[in-house]
C-alpha cells in the first residue's frame, strides 16, 4: 500500500507507508495503532514536547533519545520507539503527528472504515461517543472511527470532520457568527 492512498503525502506519507507495512509484515497493526494514539495525544498534551520534536537546534541523538525516553514511560511498544528513533536520526521529527495520522488513515482504508475527527469543548463521555459513533456510521454508511480531541475554547457543542466535510456546531463559531451580524446591522 502506498502513501498516495492517504490524505497525508510527502515525507510524512511515506515514512507512514513504510510503518505500516513493517507493522502489517510483523502481524502489529493494532499494537502500533494504540501507540499512534498514544503519540497524537502526548504531542497534543505537551506543548514542550511538541518544541522538542520541532527544534531544528537540538542534536538529532539528543532528540531522539529524548522523545524515545518519553515514549517509553509513556508504554509504547518497542517497535514503535524504533520507528521513531530511525524518524528523528533523520531529522524528520517535524512531522511525526502527521506519520501518525498518515499510519491512521492508511490503517482504516485497509479496514474499510473511515475517520471521524472530533474537537468538542468537554470530553464526550461513553454514551456520548457510543451515540455519535452509531449516527455517523448510519449517516456515512460504514464503519466509522472517531478520533476525539478536547478544545476548550469551542465553549461547547463540537467539530465534526469526515474526509472533507466538516459540521461546526460550536458555540465559539455560534457566537462569532452572531457578532458579525450584528456588526452588519449597526
């Protein structure tokens, strides 16, 4: 499979294809999913972490060890620290969240399910998530996996992206949408 079948593309889609078919020739596929949850999450999480990945001025030993160091008591599996360790000694750590992505995607294509991105302002709760699972999967017809992240400034409601659809449902673009209408009726 190659990284043209991904959204994501250029050095990112490819060191993706290259992690997915070493985890499909060794039978870890799911294992090496957990752990790219684990990454988008800490990277998410960690805003110094994301400066250790994006530093051109750290020494690609020094960063690797670092972020492999982390991933490590983080419990991501071996394999995947490997990976990322090949990734920083050849100064691609940059665009290790859009691997991440890229690995997801190329993932759930060869599944048959499709990638639901959701930004809401709380965390959805089991139900919450049970719920817009099941809705999507009857609006999109398939499998759907959802990709949940917490955006406090949304105030409330969420962002549902599916491929290149999007339904913004915020109260953040509620409330801007209202200012500029009353902007226009000044």
């Amino acid at each position: 499979m190659s990284s043209a079948s991904s959204g994501v593309s250029g050095v990112a889609g490819r060191y993706a294809a290259a992690l997915f078919e070493l985890t499909e020739e060794q039978k870890k596929l799911d294992e090496v999913a957990t752990d790219v949850a684990t990454i988008r999450a800490l990277l998410a999480e960690s805003a110094d972490l994301r400066r250790l990945v994006a530093s051109p001025v750290i020494g690609r030993d020094d960063q690797g060890r670092a972020v492999v160091a982390v991933l490590e008591k983080a419990g991501v599996s071996e394999l995947t620290c490997n990976f990322v360790g090949v990734v920083a000694r050849n100064r691609r750590l940059f665009a290790l969240d859009s691997m991440c992505i890229g690995y997801r995607e190329l993932l759930a294509g060869r599944r048959g399910e499709i990638t639901a991105e959701i930004m809401t302002a709380q965390p959805l709760t089991d139900g919450q998530r049970d719920s817009l699972e099941q809705e999507l999967r009857a609006a999109m017809g398939s499998k759907v996996t959802l990709d949940t992240r917490v955006d406090e400034s949304l105030l409330g409601g969420m962002i549902v992206k599916v491929g290149s659809r999007m339904v913004d449902s915020s109260l953040r673009t509620k409330l801007q949408r209202l200012e500029l209408s009353l902007k226009g009726a000044a």
